[in-house]
C-alpha cells in the first residue's frame, strides 16, 4: 500500500519514521500482499493498526492480539454474521484511528495497554503499538479457506499471524527486528491468540539479537467445565469444533504431549500454560463473566441461589487450575478483559495495580521472569473487589 508522507526539506518522510507524541494516530496496514491467504472471513484482507513509539519506548514494542470471541459451526457462525459482523471482515477499519473510541471499528477505543497518554499508561503509552485487527473467528489459529464445509468463510488466522510478523520484520518502519524488548499480549479469544501463538512468534522473531520476549495473557483461561445445567455448548465443544471445522494449529509441544486427537486441550490455558516456553503472566478475575455467560449464567447472579452455587465452585475451580502458575494477576471481580480498557490501570490488588503488575513482571531482566502471585483476600462475595 502507498505510505502517507510529510516533505521536509523536498524529501519525502514517511510518517511513521515521525516522533509519535499524545494522540497520535493508529495508521492501517494490509496483510494480503505479504500472504494472499491472510483475510478475513469475509475475504476482506487482514489488517492490522501500528503507531511508532518514541523516546524511551522507541525499542519497546507491544502487539496486541485482539479478541472477540469465535464461530466454531454452522449456528455460531450464522449467529455471528447476523449480531457482530464486524468481526468478520475489516471493511469496517478506516485508514486511521486514534484513542477516542468514535475513530475506531466498532467504536472500539485504545485506553488500556495501548493508550498513549503518560498518566493513564505511564509503562507503555510511548511504545511501538501494534493492534491485529480480529477477523478470522479463529483465536488466529485456523488454517482452513473458504469451502462449503466452512460455510462460505475463511478460517486462516495462522497465516494472518505469520503475514503481521512478516510485515512488521519487512515492512514496517521501523522494522521489529529493531526492537529490544516485545510483550506479546491477547484478551479473551486473543488470550487464547496469545499463548497458543507466543513460541511460534517468538521462533519467527529469533534473530533479533539480544530481545527480551515475553506474552501477558488477558481473561484467556476458558475452564474445560461442565456448563450450568447443560444449558448451553461447553467450552470443550467450541475447542473440539475448531480442531476439526477449521484445523486450527494449537501450540506445536502442548500437541505433541496430548497427541492428536486431544490437541482440542490446548484451547484451555489450565492444560497447556506449562508447554509454552515463552515466559507467561496471566491475568483473570475470579469470576470471569465470559466464562460465566458462556456457560449459562446471567449476570449479575448473586440473586439466583442455584447461579450463585455454580460460581462460587467456578472460581474455586479458577483457584485450583491457576495454583502453579507463577505470574498471575487474580482480582476478585465479575468481569471480562481489561488490557482496552482503562480497568488495566484501575484494578487493583492490595496497593498494587494490574498494570503495575505486569510492568515489574516484564521490566524484571531475569531470562526466565516467574512474575509474582497477586491473589485476592476479598472473599466476602463475588466481585468484593472495590476498585472492580
């Protein structure tokens, strides 16, 4: 695509080499030129959003693997196309956005982790940003075009990953082969993006010399748990329907060990966190209300008894499957995702904030960072947490 410039002195400058400052823009990127398979659903071509960093952030990079959700079968895609379409296609991404969410798809903003306002994100509000638009349905793991068993879409987020890791080597400017640190990091379906796709990513970024490489993971721990009342499709169905409808690729050693007919675990972060040699932080809310919701409860549910006795064993199981994990972010609320939100700056655990959580976590020179255990003492109901 043609690059936007500013003359300066009769030369051409390209506006991405231009120091970035507050509020500065997001400017589009097309992925189908460095791999035709990389698009959307729809066919549209992939895209991703990429702001310079500056001054002390300008060797920092944070990319950021967006969620929202999945479509693993003929009604979940149906429901898909009919409710959130936009996550489907990147027709609806204009040439440029900025942090007011009205300049966004979706009227999506970018406070959070990819703000750009010192006091708001103090740690990284002056790295080089980057945003994968999400459009293949897929957690970015799927490997499947367009046929009548898809239903018409294509399933190819594995070769939009490959396509936004090319680019960013190759094209972009300036190139993250330059970088000295890169936090890879995904909520949600993009926490799923995130750890299943951090070893992959991290081989393709190996010859960047000297390159502190870690993946902070947002609400991407979807329980393998029998739903409330079988009301609903289980999380172990959505993971089993991407394996075989859209033969997504999963992390390479989590596979490996369960073999191929139970590769469908590595969707679930309780059985494949330990097979990741990136090093991890996570972060989850006790009571998760994706997970909740997907399982059949309505939110709030402190009223229903019966909805009530479902989530006070879902977080205890929460508590069991994330007890060996040793960086881990663990706020007694009911919610869901926090790194596009100002939530990322706010909650808080004790005196000590999510955001500064992660910093201390990902700033830490150890070649394999643990991180720390932040785990809530508010156990007086669900969601005690007062900074929630």
């Amino acid at each position: 695509m043609v690059r936007p410039c500013l003359l300066v002195a009769g030369l051409c400058v390209l506006l991405s080499t231009v120091t970035s400052a507050f509020g500065a823009n997001f400017t589009r990127f097309y992925l189908n030129d460095i791999n035709p398979q990389a698009i959307c659903n729809d066919g549209s071509p992939a895209t991703y959003y990429f702001r310079p960093g500056y001054g002390d952030g300008s060797k920092r990079w944070i990319v950021r693997l967006q969620g929202g959700g999945w479509c693993y079968d003929g009604p979940s895609c149906a429901s898909r196309k009919k409710n959130t379409p936009y996550w489907m296609t990147s027709t609806v991404c204009p040439p440029s956005i900025t942090d007011d969410p009205s300049t966004g798809p979706a009227g999506i903003g970018h406070a959070g982790i990819l703000s750009s306002n010192q006091t708001e994100n103090p740690h990284f509000y002056n790295s080089n940003h980057v945003w994968l638009w999400y459009c293949s349905s897929d957690s970015n793991l799927g490997t499947r075009p367009a046929s009548n068993a898809t239903f018409g879409y294509h399933f190819l987020g594995k070769h939009i990953i490959n396509a936004l890791l090319t680019h960013l080597k190759e094209k972009q400017q300036p190139s993250i082969m330059q970088a000295e640190e890169v936090l890879l990091t995904g909520d949600s379906a993009g926490g799923v993006s995130t750890f299943n796709n951090a070893d992959y990513i991290g081989s393709m970024l190996s010859g960047v010399h000297g390159l502190k490489y870690r993946a902070f993971v947002d609400c991407g721990w979807f329980l393998d748990i029998p739903t409330y009342e079988n009301k609903t499709n289980s999380f172990q169905y959505i993971a089993r329907s991407l394996l075989n409808n859209w033969h997504v690729q999963y992390n390479d050693a989590c596979v490996k060990y369960f073999g191929p007919e139970n590769s469908w675990k590595c969707f679930h972060a309780q059985y494949a966190w330990s097979h990741v040699i990136t090093p991890l932080f996570f972060q989850e809310y006790q009571y998760d209300s994706a997970n909740l919701g997907m399982d059949g409860i309505s939110i709030p549910f402190l009223d229903n008894a019966d909805e009530l006795s479902y989530a006070l064993k879902f977080s205890s199981t929460m508590s069991q499957v994330t007890s060996s994990v040793p960086g881990l972010f663990f706020p007694n609320c009911i919610k869901h995702q926090s790194i596009d939100t100002a939530m990322f700056h706010t909650v808080q655990i004790g005196d000590v904030s999510m955001d500064s959580a992660v910093w201390e976590w990902f700033s830490s020179n150890d070649n394999r960072p643990t991180g720390k255990r932040y785990i809530d003492t508010c156990t007086a109901k669900p969601g005690c947490n007062p900074t929630c």
